[in-house]
C-alpha cells in the first residue's frame, strides 16, 4: 500500500487533486492511504512552497497546480 500525501491549506486545487488521486487510485484498484495535510510546517518541511503538492512514500513527485489526469495515473501504473 502507498502513502499519498496532499499538501495544501484546504484550497480549491488541493481538494480536487484528492478527489482526482483518490478516484484514479480507486479505478486501477491501487490501494493506497491517502492523507491531507494542511499545517504549513508540515508542508514546508517538504520543501514545496507552491500547493498543491503530491507526496508518494515520502517522496515529492508534484508541486504547485492541479496535476493531470495522465500524471496521475503514471503514479499508479502496477509494475
């Protein structure tokens, strides 16, 4: 199982790239644990400083805009 992490303060962006990793992760039966996280310490200690970002196992795959669809789906290929 992945753990996927948003960071953002709860804007527009960072809402729709949950629904849009937990939606995608759901249609290619990818299991993942998926958490918000909002404090800008939290964030900041990612090194993002533009929200939304992604983090996947503790590694930054996306910074700042809502990613695409395709992106995210490269997140979630099975190998």
């Amino acid at each position: 199982m992945q753990t996927v992490k948003v960071l953002g303060g709860g804007c527009h962006n960072c809402k729709v790239t949950y629904k849009l990793i937990e939606d995608i992760a759901r249609e290619k039966g990818v299991s993942v644990h998926l958490e918000k996280v909002e404090d800008i310490q939290d964030i900041m200690a990612y090194d993002v400083m533009s929200t939304p970002g992604v983090v996947i196992d503790e590694s930054v795959v996306h910074r700042g805009g809502v990613p695409s669809r395709a992106q995210v789906e490269g997140w979630f290929t099975k190998e």
